[in-house]
C-alpha cells in the first residue's frame, strides 16, 4: 500500500492548513461575492482572521471552548446609523482560522462554504436577517 493513493492522487500529500493570511484572501473573495445590498449593510467593513477569539472576548460571551465561537462581527452598521465619522472605527468581521478548520474537518463542505457561511451569519445575526434571508444570501455568491 506504500506508494498507492486515494482516486490516484497525490496531492494531499503537500497540502496544509491555509495560513491566515490565506485565509483571509479566501474571506475577502467570499465577501466580494455576496450580493451588493448586503455589503452595503456593513458600511466600511475590514475583515480579519485569527487562530482564536482572544480571552476577554471568550470571557464577555461566556464561552468556555476556544473552538466553539468560528466568527464575530463588530462595529454598528448602516441600518443602526453605521457613519464614516471621525473616531469611529471600521466594522470588523473576525474569523477565528482554528475553530473554523476543526468544523471543516467535521463536517461536509468545503472550506470556502464553510468561510461564506460564517462570514454571512455574522453580518446577518448582526442585522436580524432571517435564516431563510441568510441560506439565501450564501446561495447567492456560490453562482
């Protein structure tokens, strides 16, 4: 069984975790695919990935498992009176690399819908959008 390979192919053999900045690549290509309406939401949004919530964040939302919170949003947007004011920090989407390839691995999609699907349901819960509005929205940047 030495040199045989699964479908014959090798190359998973020289694969690995997607760095955070390629991870971070990968959201912002989801991002730029969801639908324009809903980007505008989010006013001036920057997108970040991070192995893990930091501590004070675990702590605030009470969540003991690292591995348990994938994504956060934070800012206000335009539907809450989001402005580009002075002081005003961007909205921010974080996307916590670890706990989302430990989903990954679990489950059956792939790593790019499980990054969409995050990255919408953190601007949807943020703006009270429906679970059908969301499933929606994810459809929409897959064509």
């Amino acid at each position: 069984m030495g040199s045989e390979t699964v479908n014959g192919s090798n190359a998973w053999l020289k694969t690995s975790a997607p760095s955070l900045a390629e991870m971070e690549a990968m959201a912002e290509d989801a991002y730029a695919r969801l639908p324009e309406e809903f980007r505008t939401l989010c006013g001036n949004l920057v997108i970040r990935v991070e192995d893990f919530a930091t501590d004070e964040v675990l702590e605030e939302m009470e969540i003991e498992d690292e591995f348990e919170l994938l994504g956060l949003f934070q800012g206000i947007g335009l539907a809450q009176g989001y402005e580009t004011t002075t002081g005003v920090l961007p909205n921010m989407i974080f996307l916590y690399r670890r706990p989302i390839l430990d989903y990954w691995a679990e489950h059956e999609e792939t790593l790019g819908d499980v990054v969409t699907h995050v990255l919408v349901h953190e601007i949807g819960h943020h703006f009270g959008l429906s679970d059908d509005d969301m499933e929606r929205i994810e459809e929409e940047a897959d064509t």
